[in-house]
C-alpha cells in the first residue's frame, strides 16, 4: 500500500485502538508510526486558515481545481458504495510501536 500517512481526527480518533481498527480493516495496514491521531483536527486546520495568508493562497489553488461530482449519476455507484460496506482484514504489518492502550 503506498500511504505515507493516515491522519484520523475526531471523536473517532480520540478512542480509537489503532490495533483493533486494523485488525477488523477499518483502517489499513499500515506502521503505527504513519498514523496520527489529532482531536481537534477542523479546530487546527481552521485556526491555520485564519491566520496564514500561504493556507489560504493554498485553499484558493485547491478550490480552483475542485470539481463537484454527483455520484447519483454513475449507475455503478450504489452497487460499488454496498459491496466496500464490508470491512475486509488487512494483513497485519508488525511494528516495533505499541497501538494498544
């Protein structure tokens, strides 16, 4: 798999065992090192954009690129969304870092 990284935010992050969401392919496989977890992760990114006219340059270049797809017109979607429903297990990769709390 060729992630550098997973960043989980959220409520869901905050009591998330690394470990487990692995196991049961929640989130992929990947070293323990390359995922982070940040609670308050809208609150930074947002508190970023305020106060940095380089984030915002950034925010306009990817609001210029941004291209608004409705999915409802792609016959395939329902049947493609229903069947990645199914949480399927990943092969666990062994890491030296501890994801159990």
């Amino acid at each position: 798999m060729d992630l550098d990284e997973i960043i989980i935010t959220g409520a869901l992050g905050k009591d998330l065992n690394i470990n487990h969401a692995q196991q049961i392919g929640l989130i992929p496989s990947i070293e323990l090192n390359k995922i982070r977890v940040l609670e308050n992760g809208a609150l930074i990114g947002a508190s970023e954009l305020i106060f940095s006219l380089d984030k915002q340059k950034k925010l306009d270049e990817v609001r210029e690129k941004a291209e608004i797809i409705n999915l409802a017109n792609w016959p395939k979607f329902e049947s493609v969304y229903m069947n990645a429903l199914y949480l399927r297990r990943y092969p666990l990769i062994q890491s030296t870092q501890n994801g159990d709390e």
